[in-house]
C-alpha cells in the first residue's frame, strides 16, 4: 500500500471516529431526556396550545404518532444540546488540514454560528408562533374546529427552525464571504 493510500485510510478512521464520537454523545443526551420525552413535547406545542380555542387539543391520526413523535422532538433537543460537542469533533477533524490564519476564524466561526442558529430558533418559537397561530385561529372560520395534527405540526415547526436558524446566519456568511474576497 502507498503512503497515499495510508494517509486516505487513516483521514477515513479519523472521520469515523469522530463521527462515532459525536453520535454516541446525541445518544447519551437522548437517553438522558427519555423521561421527559412528553414534557419536552409538550413545550414546543405550547404556541400552538396558547393559541387553539379553549377546550381544544392536538389530534394524532397516526398509531404509533403520539409515542414517535415526542421521541423525535426529544431527538432533536438532544442534537442541539449536543450540538457544541458535535462541532467540537468537526472542529477536531478539519482543523489539522488548516493553515494557521484560518484556525484563528474557526473557533469564533463555530460558536457564533451556533449561537446565531439558536437565537434564530427562539426568535421562531417565542415571537414567530405565536403570532402565526394566533392568526390562522382567528381567521379560521367559526364553523370549524381547529386540530392540528402532531405529526404535521412537527413538521412544520422543524421546518421554521430550520428556517429562521439558517436566516440568522447571515452575518456569518457576510463574514465568510469577505474573508474569502
């Protein structure tokens, strides 16, 4: 074998290991937040539920819906506690290829983007919703009964916080893109 082949398969054990690393710390976060999988749900309706008329509540139309859902809610909040030691290992992996003035950028490029991203998901979810389901409820007819189904509201609502995090990054990428000429 070739030292070519050598330094290609010891980058593809390092990345493995990596992402085995940061893998095994979203599991270990997940694991810990199972007890609360519902309360963790139960928070990111609360918009919705605040909004609904009195006496109204979710549906789930789905069998196995109310039991996967909260799971992947708790998911995701355990990705994003895990989320500084999961770009910590990125950080790890890429940073010996770099040049010294860009080492200098990565830390504060990583813990603004992730900051940026979470103030983009709370914007979303204490001002954004609100507003949002305060307005479909009142412009629903009066004939109707609203209930949002779980499994579409999670979709939607990942979708908005994907939406409105990577909206904040902005000035990280303005930042990137002057950096580069």
């Amino acid at each position: 074998m070739s030292a070519q082949e050598d330094t290609f398969i010891s980058h593809l054990v390092e990345l493995r290991d990596r992402l085995l690393r940061a893998v095994v710390a979203i599991i270990v976060v997940f694991a810990g937040l199972m007890p609360w999988a519902g309360d963790i749900y139960d928070i990111l309706a609360h918009p919705m539920m605040q909004a609904l008329p009195e006496g109204t509540r979710m549906i789930a139309t789905g069998v196995v819906t109310p039991f996967f859902v909260p799971m992947k809610v708790t998911l995701m909040v355990a990705f994003v506690i895990a989320l500084p030691y999961v770009l910590y290992q990125a950080w790890c992996f890429i940073a010996p290829g770099l040049y010294a003035h860009e080492k200098r950028l990565g830390l504060p490029l990583v813990v603004g983007s992730t900051v940026l991203f979470l103030a983009g998901m709370a914007f979303c979810y204490f001002f954004v919703f609100g507003t949002v389901f305060t307005f479909i409820s009142q412009f629903a007819p009066k004939s109707i009964t609203p209930a949002p189904d779980i499994e579409q509201y999670l979709s939607f609502v990942m979708s908005m916080f994907l939406a409105f995090g990577i909206t904040f990054e902005v000035p990280v990428i303005v930042i990137v893109l002057t950096k580069l000429g």
